[in-house]
C-alpha cells in the first residue's frame, strides 16, 4: 500500500530523548519513504490479526470476515499513525503507540461489523433473566422479585436516558461494547463511566429504599 503523509513539523517533542529506534521510524516515515510505510503496515497487520484471533472465541463469524476486518484495521491504522506523527511524544517506543491505533480500529470494526448485522436488540422480558448483579441470590424467590421490581422503577426514576439505555443494554441485554460505540458515536472509556454512574446511581436508590445494606466502605 502506497501512503503519502501530510506535511509534518521536524520534532516530536524538542525536551524528550527518543529511542533509536523510534527515532528512525519518525524519521522516515516523515521523508515518506515508502518502504518504512509498508513496513509500518505489515507490523500493524500483524497486531491486528493478534487482536482479532484473541476477540474470536467471542464473535459470531470469524474465517474470511475476520481476515478483513485485520486487513481494514491495520491499512486504516497505518494511515491514522501517518496522519498523526506529532501526537506521539516518545513516552513509549513508537512501534509500541502505533499498535494502539490497530487495536482501536479492530474494536471500531468489529462493532460496525456487528451493528451492519445485528443492531441493537433490547428484549422486552430481558428483566426476568436478570443474573443477581446485586448481591442476591436469585434462588431467594419473592425477596428477588421484589428486587428486580425496585431496580426497574429506579431505572426509570434516577437515570438520565442515556444511562438507561446503556445500562438495559449491556447488563440486561448482553449487548457488546462496541456494538453499542457505534450506536452511540462515543467511545469505551465514555460508555464505561456511564455505566459505572449508572450502576453507583441504582445502589444508592436501593439502599435509600431498604432494598440493599450499605456499602460499609462508605457508610
């Protein structure tokens, strides 16, 4: 694959010392020496491929389609790391910051991949399998019913709706994360402190309510 980078300024940062071989890379990458770009992708390719085979066993498709979606990964990855020379700053080795953006574009890719087949399905009687998420066993009968009850009614009452929908869709609905990235145009770390809000929120109507002990760590 042919890349032309961009124009780019002649120095990472001026107050840092880089690698060797980090300084080799910039260096010819910013030349546009084509040989360093096609030795930029086939690293990536090779990081992509590691992160699809260790995502397999949790996918519903692999063969061919996961071939393309390392492919896609790595040559989107390859002109992510050209385009962005002047971010890397040499706190790691620069092979070691370029592979981030391979793994960052096999999650976005396997989520539209899942998106483009399934979207996302939010099941009516998900509330009935709700696995004891909240320190009670389910085998508990009416207590647990009781619990669920308090649980929707504090879904509805103290989450924003953004919450809501993030909280129905991976803890009642086992939505993958990154299916729900590509719903939501965000990304892992923003869903994931929505969540934690989400569930700190809930714990804190359920014990107001009598519904759970407090957390003696912070009673």
């Amino acid at each position: 694959m042919d890349v032309i980078p961009g124009t780019f300024g002649a120095a990472s940062d001026p107050h840092h010392d880089l690698d060797p071989e980090s300084a080799t890379w910039l260096r010819e990458l910013r030349s546009g020496d084509q040989a360093a770009v096609r030795r930029l992708r086939d690293r990536l390719i090779r990081v992509a491929r590691a992160e699809v085979n260790r995502r397999a066993g949790q996918l519903p498709f692999g063969g061919v389609e996961l071939d393309d979606i390392a492919e896609q990964a790595a040559s989107d990855a390859t002109l992510a790391v050209l385009a962005k020379l002047d971010l890397f700053r040499g706190e790691s080795r620069f092979t070691t910051w370029a592979s981030k953006f391979a793994i960052l574009e096999v999650s976005s890719k396997v989520g539209r991949h899942f998106w483009r087949r399934d979207g996302v399905h939010l099941e009516p009687d998900a509330w009935e399998s709700l696995p004891g998420r909240f320190g009670l066993d389910p085998q508990r009968g009416s207590e647990w019913r009781e619990l669920v009850a308090a649980l929707r009614v504090a879904v509805d009452d103290v989450l924003s709706e953004r919450q809501r929908h993030i909280f129905e869709a991976i803890v009642l609905n086992a939505v993958p994360l990154d299916v729900l990235v590509v719903e939501l145009d965000s990304n892992r770390n923003a869903i994931y402190k929505a969540l934690f809000d989400a569930r700190g929120k809930l714990r804190a109507a359920l014990v107001a309510n009598g519904h759970m002990d407090p957390d003696p760590l912070h009673s």
